[in-house]
C-alpha cells in the first residue's frame, strides 16, 4: 500500500491532515459535527494488546456515534477510499452490514521498509509503504458468514486454528484478510502483519502493551475524542508534512521536524467540530520555535484561502497555536454551517 508525501498547500486539500486516518479506513475523521454533545469513546486495554509492539501509529473511531453525526454520509462520500468501499460490499455479500454491525474500530500502521534508527527521532526518512491490521468490534455470526465465504470458494489460509479470509486473490501484496476472534471481535489487514497479531494472542510476540514510548502516550489519548491517534516519530514526520507543508520552507525546519518524537491527534464533537493536534518535540526550545513556524505557516495558507474558500481561512483565522513544555498544541474548531459550507466545496475529497 503506498502513501503519498506531496505537500498539499492548495486550499482544497486541507482535509489531507487526516489522510493517515482515511488511509487505514476510517471514514470520518473531520466529520463529527452534531447539534448535540457526542461522548469520547474509550477502547479497552485488553483490545490493544491484541496488537504487534511494532506498529507505527494507532488510531481508534467510535463508528456507532459517528453514524448519528449530522453529516457523516455526505463527508462519507468524500472521504472513503474505493478499496475499502469494495471490501464493505465484499462483507455485505456475506450478510455482514458494516453500518449496523461494527460499532468501533482499532488499527495500526506498520511502516514498510524502516529500520528502528531510521523510524526513530533524529531521522529524516517517512513512511513510503506500510501495512494495517485493525480489529472492527461489533455483533457478528461467524459460522454463517464463514459457512458463506466457504461456499463462495474464496481463498483462505489457517493460522493456529484460525481461517482467514482473502478480500481478492489471497497472493497480491496489498490484498486483505479477516477473520473472527470472536463473535463480537473482527480482525483485518495485511497477510504478514494479521499473523503476526495471532502470535500476540498466543504470546509467541509481543505486543503493543510492551512498546514503552507508544503505549503511554495512547493511554493519555484514550478517551479524549471519538476520533483519536498516536504516531511514532516516522509517521509524526509524515503528518507534519501534510499538516502545515508550509513549514518546511523555512531552513531550520527540517531538522526540528526531525528531532519530533510523538504527535497525538483527538476530534471531538459538540455543537460542533474540535480538532487538536499534539505535537512532542525534542525540547522546550523546538517546541517555541515549531509554535512560531506554524503560525507563520498558517497566516500563509490563509493568505491563499482568503479568495477562493474564505470559510477555509476564516478556519485558519480561528486556529491556535499553544507551546507548552515540549508541547505544541494546535486546535481548529468548526461551526455547523462551517462544516456545511467546507462539505459544498469537495474540502474534505480525498480520494486515493
């Protein structure tokens, strides 16, 4: 599965922020806007240790809330990559409705072709290519639907005891799998790394529990938001790229972004949308110093906004910036007919 690095520094792309979100299969990262307040969801522990130690950036959506979301269907539109809306058509054939079955989902990205010194701080490299497995929590019936796909032919391998079903051929490199853990546990992703998360549950590997930078900081985002992720330092260089581009122009920015240890995303609703990004750098001092690059960054990306999506820079405008130790946060909000008039205006297409 390969990702894009461009810089997206045209107003239109604003919603590429969220890509590493969409890219996993998530559908509405910025599409939590509601008249009414949507509680955080909070993922039990006992699902994340389900997960290899090594993945790269780990995210949750509290599906269920999201499909009562004003606008859900719209940005759903926008958003979902036709990979994924293929692989809910092949769950749907089986008698599995995805929009009232699966209540919550949990992935991780595995990034492809990085050692640990070139993931780790202090490196300049991104993630080129990755993989996902995720698990969709819900109410299923896996003997009917397994029954199914067994009669369908559909290519399948064992893995301690487990079946797991191709979504496609079963010998192409990004084809998918799944399997049930149990009838109200779903487990997706890449051949490779979904047998890894078997050996996890078996204790033959380590899990998530056990990454030491990781795990705390997804202890802390837990709960904050219906939408939330944590990004190790690979995919916190990617992010920055796609979040403020702008920033990179500036010749001192590269290694500050390098030296960046962690980024934490939340989306929570309200009367509206609340976006915030944390970003964990090396020190207090790369912490003020990527503070004043952001809104350097931002007052720019609003210049180009003011004319062709003023409610785009009217967003900017709002957005602010907050050092704090080695902190910086950042936090954009949207009203209601904000959110509608960025949907009008394809902000949020992101089709890959």
């Amino acid at each position: 599965m390969k990702l894009t690095t461009k810089s997206w520094v045209t107003p239109t792309r604003f919603g590429a922020t969220f890509r590493r979100l969409v890219t996993a299969g998530v559908l509405m990262a910025m599409s939590l806007a509601v008249p009414k307040p949507a509680r955080a969801g909070r993922l039990g522990a006992d699902v994340i240790a389900l997960f290899p130690k090594e993945v790269g950036e780990f995210a949750y959506a509290d599906l269920k809330k999201a499909r009562s979301l004003k606008w859900f269907p719209q940005l759903q539109e926008q958003m979902i990559p036709d990979k994924f809306r293929q692989f809910e058509k092949f769950l749907a054939s089986a008698g599995v409705d995805p929009n009232s079955q699966v209540d919550e989902l949990a992935w991780g990205l595995v990034a492809e072709g990085m050692s640990a010194k070139t993931e780790d701080a202090g490196s300049a490299a991104v993630p080129t290519g990755e993989e996902i497995v995720g698990v969709a929590l819900g109410n299923y019936n896996p003997s009917s639907t397994e029954a199914f796909f067994k009669q369908q032919k559909l290519p399948t391998f064992k893995a301690r005891g487990y079946t797991l079903h191709a979504f496609g051929t079963g010998s192409g490199s990004n084809d998918l799998f799944f399997f049930f853990i149990d009838s109200n546990t779903a487990a997706f992703g890449h051949r490779a790394i979904l047998e890894k998360m078997i050996e996890v549950r078996f204790g033959s590997e380590e899990g998530l529990l056990r990454n030491e930078k990781l795990f705390p900081l997804i202890n802390e985002a837990n709960g904050s938001g219906v939408v939330w992720a944590v990004l190790n330092p690979a995919y916190t260089r990617l992010a920055m790229q796609q979040l403020a581009p702008e920033v990179e122009q500036f010749p001192e920015a590269a290694k500050l972004v390098a030296r960046m240890q962690n980024m934490i995303i939340t989306v929570e609703a309200s009367s509206g949308v609340d976006g915030k990004f944390q970003a964990v750098c090396g020190s207090t001092e790369d912490a003020n110093t990527l503070g004043q690059l952001l809104q350097a960054g931002f007052l720019y990306k609003r210049y180009q906004a003011q004319k062709d999506n003023p409610d785009l820079a009217q967003l900017l405008d709002q957005a602010r910036v907050t050092p704090a130790g080695d902190r910086v946060t950042l936090r954009m909000s949207l009203t209601d007919e904000q959110m509608t008039s960025l949907i009008r205006k394809n902000t949020f297409a992101l089709k890959m």
